[in-house]
C-alpha cells in the first residue's frame, strides 16, 4: 500500500471535535475511533519510526505552562512524524509574572498563523477557555489533576495491544463492528497512588470504565476520595488486598509539587504501603502488566526490579504516546476542515483536496 | 418637590403584615398616606405612577455589597455600584470595607460617605473594618469608626481567622449596639479552593472548598455570640450544616442570624463543568442538596435575609482560568428577579417573605431605618412588576463588572421603580 500523502488519502472516519479537551465526554466510539486511528498511524511509520506528509503545511504550537520533558517531545515528534512544523512556547508561567493573562498569550500565537494549541497548564479548565477563546484546534497536554486524555490513551492502547490482542476468543478492537463498550470488558485495571492530583487518574478512568473495564482506585483515603464509589469506580486502600485480582497495574506518580498538605506522614511510609516491589510481584498474577506514565520515581511507586522487569511495559507506553499524539493531531485537523468547510463557502475542503 | 403618588399598586410591607391593593401618596421625602383611592386636592403639582398589577414594597436593602471605590475603580466605583443598586430596586446598601485605603479609620469611612452623597443615588451606610488594615489581628478603633458613621463591623468578604479577636470584638461591641458580620469560613480549610468539595470538584480536579470550613466557622461564630451575647450576623451560609447549627441555637434563643446569596439559591456546583470563571463565586455554588436546604431554612425564617453578594470583579481580572481568577459577580441587578423566578413563582415562597428577607430583615439586622412601607416612614420605594420578562445581558448591567452567574438566563420580575426620599432615583420603561 502506497503511503498516503494527505489526510483525505488517509481515510479517516467522521470527527465531529476540533479540540481535544477531555476524555470524560467522548463516547466509547470515539475513544476507540482514537485508538484505532493511533494504530494505523503507528503502522504507516513503521513504529513511529518513519515520516509522512499529510500534515505538511500545518503548524503545531507547544503552549506548556508547566514543565514536561516527555509529553512536549511527544507532541513535537508526532507533529513532524505527520509533516507539520513545531513550535515551542514554555513559558513557565513567566507570562503571567509579566502581567499577561493565559489567554492574551494563546491569542499571540494564534495570530503567528497555527493549527493547533497544544496546551499545558496548572489549573482545570484552560484548554476549555482556550476552545472557546481561540479559532485553532486545541489539545489539552495537561490541565492541573484535571484530565491528560493523549496519557490516558496511550495507557489503554498499550494495554489493548498487550492484553486483548493475546486472547485467544472474543472480537478484536480492530474491528469497527465491535461494540467498542465491551473491548475491555473482563479487564481489572487498578490506578494506583495520588489519585487526587492526578491528571492521568482521570483520563484513565473514563477511557478504561467507557471501553467496559472494571477500573479500582487505589492509595490512602488522603489521596482517594470515596466520591469516586459514587461515579461507578470501586475504592481501595490496601494495594495487597486487590492485587490478585489486577491485570494491569498503572502506578502513578506521587506529585509531590501539586500537594498542598503532606496526605501522608513519609516517602518511605508510602513505599511500605504502595511500592510495588519484587515480593508483591510474587503475590500478583503471572501475566500482570505494569504501568507507570512517568516519570518515575524509582524506589517510591515502583521498585527497579520491577520498572525493568518482563512485565513492565513503560518504555512501550513511551512509543504509544507518538501514536496516540499522532492520531489526536490527525482527527482534530480533520474536524477542523470539516468545520471549516461547513462555516465558509466550502474552499477549505476543496484546497485539502487538491493539496 | 412635588408630591408623589403611588396608584392600585398592591402594597406589601411585612412589618406590618399588610398585602393589599392600595395608593401611597409621598410628599417631602415622607410616606404621609396608605389607602383606597386617595383624594388629593390638586393634582398640578402631582407626579403619578400607575402600579395597576405591580407590587409596592419598601425598598430592598443590601447587607453587604462591595462598592469598590476607592482604591479599586475598574471593579465599579460609588457611581456604578449605585446604579447597580438603584437598577436591582435597592434603596440602600451596606457597602463592604474592602476598599483601599480600607475603611479602617474615621477618614476613610467619611470618604466613602461622601463619594455615596456626591453620587446621590442608592443610600449607602460603610461596614467598617473589625480588625486594623483587616489584618485580623488588632481590632479597629471600633469607637470612633462607629461616630464616623460605620452601621457594622466586618472584614467580609473576607472571614475571620481570629477566635479570640472575634470574641473580644463582640463583647466590645455591646456598648455601641452595633452588629458584626462574619463570613463563616476556616481558612485553613479552604486554602487554595475554587469550588464546592463535591463529586463535581472531583471529576473536574478543582481544589476545593469544603462544607466543614463553613460548618466550623459558624459552630465557633455562634458559640462566641452566646458566650458574649454580642450582636452576630454571620453570612452568608451556604450548607446543610450550617443551617442545621443555626436553627438548633436559634431555638434556644440565642440571637443571631443569617444570611444567604441568591447563587446558592438556585445554581449548583455542576455549572462548574464549563469551568467558566463567571460561576467562581463566594460561597461556592454547593451541590444541589445543599441547595435545597437553603431554600427550604429561607422559607422557614432559619436564615433572616438574603444579601447579593455582589462582589464587582473587572473583566480582565475574570476571564482568566479558573485558579487566577478573582472570585466575585455582579448581583445587585438580579437578585430579584432570581427571587422572583425561582422561589416566588414556583410557590416556595410567599411575596411577603420574600420582601420581608430582601428588606425588612436586613435593616432590621443593621439597625437602620428602613425596610418599612408606613405613614411618616422615609419614602424608600420600590415598585416591581412582577411579570416582567427579561433576559439577563451582563455587558448591560449599569454595574461596571460583566460577569454573572446568572448572564444569558431568563428571569422574571423587575423593579420599575426605585424611589429614595420621595425621589425617583430609578425608572425603567416597559
């Protein structure tokens, strides 16, 4: 098959959004709708490896107010992976020091002439305001313990490639005529750790319950509200009580820069309780998959042994993130054309046509 | 001046119980007669407004209202908030401290007092200070702001930390009868929140604020108003539990009272999920069970008064994300109307109450005059016609800030005319 050279050439389903904020309020079609565009593009690069040009001409903006290393490097490369141009605005929250607000910001380098805003930011909400302030497509890289929906959908992507593509019965998540809502069903996933400052929790949660996983929540009462009972999640306390029962384990980051209050009394407290070491690997079962979006901090979530152990998946979750990021770049810039075309006399389509 | 004649207006005054359709003749600033077709000798020099279908009640009186001026013009400034006022159907409004300088000293309280005579508009009385700089540390020279004309002592909107200031403050007070408010809230436990500690608050991954720092705050506020039988007005509550509080020492008849803002009324914390800073308000929109409880402790007299909580923010200071933005909206204009369309109208409410919870109670509560619809009372009207439509536009509000919770809705009833004095400082034509 000739790689495509546009994003018509691509064939991609209909996509109704032009930003990407949440995956709270995607329906479980289009969650999966995401994964499989994610697994296209990871085979038309050969493993994210290679380059494509069906976003040549398109610039991708990096608006992170936070620090991150491997989520803003992610974005770059599935942005040039596809063609598109990049470019990095951190502004570390100098801005607004500077006495400019978030938006004025947003708003100066969508006027450079971008496609999309990839956005990071401490508070819930910004990519939100921006969706609403801006003419561009945005992508949420991160809002405050909010959501981070490209982390939570390269988490399920990996489990979907390591886990359900192994069994031996049941319909492939490949295959559009699967109901998507049941492509995780019989799947216990735990997230484990600070569930309450934490962005990738909830991104997971809704993608993980909406593709029919039963998704526990697992840390000190400090870190894990009961309310989440309310929502359809089940609640735990004790790693050791739920661990027989996972087939993944998502360990996530203690964040340590987003605690107001100290939720629990030591680093080495919290390790006793929630590390998942050698001797708990023993107790889990034997294909478990072991998770962590990252960083890590080696020795608190998680053991060295078993960060590179055969059941870590960590550094494929890595390559996932292109994919994921690929396909999120790929299906909002495909909204926008539609969009765009639906709100002018149509040239739009007809230029991404003849490009 | 003219006379003026108020005509087939029903006539509300809770004081006094009345509810029936009558006239109310004003002449120099005075309400000199209530009744049926009132006989006047001359009609030369007599303004008339017809009320036929319209309700005649003594004009609503604020308890806490943030005129930001001075120091904080492009919030609103006297004019502005006046007019906000005067446009809601207020005739007068306790206006808050947080101005800067803050109104902590006898200079900056007769400052206030004369920007609101120069406007000459809404009757404005300051709410002093309770602490220096409101610090909440020393207390201010509660004294000599209360000769300079402060009807109240608060550091509202923000609360205080204080017990003991708090404590001391109210046994202080005894000797001037003036009342001090408090806005319950334990800052410790409501550092850095946005919103309502709820399901909501969690799935959006909003800091939260709480019902325990409510619930806390007003379990000590009343326990000092009993230990110094001070005069304590503490609000406004927004919780179950601190209206279960309230009620159970209102029994034993202690006295305090409460107040609510209209927002925690009638919207909930799910209007968060647009995480649109217009609905960052203090307190929390709280989720709906707390709402109903609120409605329901309005409508039996556990919560005295509903204040607006009108907290003027500017625009560019709002339309940031939701952690930078102040909290804070513009609510004289919809206060209302809010009431009107949301407990008058679907009967959880009566007329009288409401008018009684908008007026009669809160210059009760600050022991000014007012709130009062009586022969040889100061002719503070308001007429309401009670079956206006309309939809709330913030970007026309006369207040300067442009944002409410209650922008885009469509509300019912509206104040027609707002008359201080015998003067008719505001008329809206239908």
């Amino acid at each position: 098959m000739d790689a495509p050279k546009t994003l018509h050439e691509l064939s991609l389903p209909s996509w109704p959004h032009r930003h990407l904020v949440d995956l709270e309020h995607l329906s479980p079609q289009e969650i999966l709708t995401l994964l499989r565009t994610a697994d296209q593009l990871k085979q038309l690069t050969g493993g994210c490896r290679e380059k494509l040009s069906i976003l040549a001409g398109r610039t991708c903006a990096n608006l992170f107010f936070e620090n991150s290393t491997r989520t803003r490097n992610s974005f770059s490369l599935a942005a040039k992976r596809l063609g598109a141009d990049t470019v990095e605005f951190s502004s570390g929250g100098s801005s607004v020091a500077k006495g400019e607000t978030f938006v004025d910001t947003a708003k100066t380098i969508q006027a450079m002439g971008v496609d999309w805003v990839v956005t990071r930011h401490q508070t819930p909400g910004t990519p939100h305001l921006l969706s609403r302030e801006l003419d561009v497509c945005v992508i949420n890289a991160g809002d405050g313990p909010h959501e981070h929906p490209t982390q939570g959908l390269l988490d399920i992507l990996t489990i979907l490639e390591h886990r359900v593509d192994c069994r031996d019965q049941g319909p492939s998540w490949r295959d559009t005529s699967t109901d998507a809502s049941q492509v995780l069903r019989g799947m216990t996933v735990a997230l484990v750790g600070d569930i309450a400052h934490s962005r990738t929790a909830r991104s997971n949660l809704w993608g993980l319950h909406k593709l029919g996983a039963h998704v526990i929540v697992c840390g000190p009462p400090t870190l894990v509200s009961p309310r989440w009972e309310e929502l359809g999640f089940e609640v735990a306390y004790r790693l050791d009580d739920i661990l027989g029962r996972c087939d993944v384990l998502n360990l996530l980051r203690i964040q340590f820069e987003r605690q107001s209050t100290r939720p629990f009394p030591s680093v080495h407290e919290y390790a006793a309780l929630y590390a998942m070491n050698g001797a708990r690997m023993k107790r889990a079962k034997s294909d478990i998959l072991i998770q962590a979006p990252g960083p890590i901090n080696r020795g608190v979530e998680i053991t060295p042994d078993v960060a590179d152990g055969p059941h870590s998946v960590i550094l494929e979750q890595v390559t996932n993130g292109i994919a994921v990021r690929m396909a999120a770049l790929s299906l909002t810039a495909w909204a926008d054309v539609t969009f765009r075309d639906a709100n002018s006399d149509g040239s739009a389509a007809v230029m991404e046509a003849a490009s | 001046m003219s006379d003026l004649l108020i005509e087939k207006g029903r006539v509300i005054d809770p004081a006094s119980s009345t509810d029936h359709i009558a006239d109310v003749l004003i002449r120099e600033g005075r309400i000199v007669e209530i009744g049926h077709a009132i006989e006047v000798a001359s009609r030369d020099t007599l303004r008339c407004i017809d009320a036929t279908n319209c309700i005649v009640a003594p004009g609503l009186v604020d308890l806490a209202a943030e005129f930001r001026e001075p120091g904080h013009e492009s919030d609103e400034t006297m004019a502005s908030g006046s007019a906000a006022a005067l446009a809601g159907g207020y005739t007068t409004v306790l206006c808050c401290s947080s101005t800067d300088p803050k109104m902590d000293s006898a200079a900056s309280v007769q400052l206030v007092r004369q920007l609101a005579d120069d406007v000459n508009g809404v009757r404005v009385h300051p709410i002093a200070c309770l602490s220096k700089q409101r610090r909440g540390e020393q207390m201010a020279e509660l004294g000599i702001l209360a000769q300079a004309g402060a009807v109240a002592f608060s550091d509202s909107p923000r609360p205080m930390p204080s017990d003991a200031l708090l404590k001391r403050a109210l046994d202080y007070c005894r000797m001037f009868d003036l009342p001090i408010f408090d806005r319950p809230e334990v800052p410790g436990l409501a550092e850095g929140g946005v919103m309502h500690n709820g399901c909501v608050g969690l799935r959006l991954g909003l800091r939260g604020l709480p019902t325990e720092a409510e619930d806390l705050a007003v379990a000590r506020d009343v326990r000092l108003a009993e230990a110094t039988s001070g005069r304590l007005h503490i609000g406004p509550v927004s919780t179950m539990g601190a209206i279960d509080m309230i009620g159970r020492v209102k029994e034993r008849g202690i006295q305090i009272t409460a107040s609510v803002c209209p927002h925690n009324l009638t919207g909930s914390d799910v209007d968060l999920c647009s995480f649109d800073s217009r609905f960052k308000v203090h307190p929390p929109l709280r989720s709906p069970r707390h709402v109903d409880a609120v409605r329901q402790a309005l409508a039996a007299g556990v919560i005295d008064a509903v204040e607006s909580g009108h907290m003027p923010r500017a625009w560019e200071k709002k339309s940031n994300d939701l952690d930078q933005a102040p909290f804070g909206a513009a609510t004289l204009e919809t206060t209302l109307s809010i009431m009107v369309t949301d407990l008058i109208n679907p009967v959880e409410l009566t007329w009288s109450r409401a008018i009684e919870c908008l007026s009669t109670a809160p210059a009760t509560i600050a022991g000014i005059n007012g709130g009062r619809l009586q022969v040889g009372q100061p002719a503070d009207v308001v007429v309401i016609d009670p079956s206006a439509t309309w939809t709330v536009n913030a970007d026309q509000f006369a207040s300067q800030c442009r944002s409410s919770p209650a922008d885009g809705r469509t509300l019912t009833g509206r104040a027609t005319h707002t008359i201080v004095g015998g003067h008719v400082k505001f008329s809206r034509q239908p």
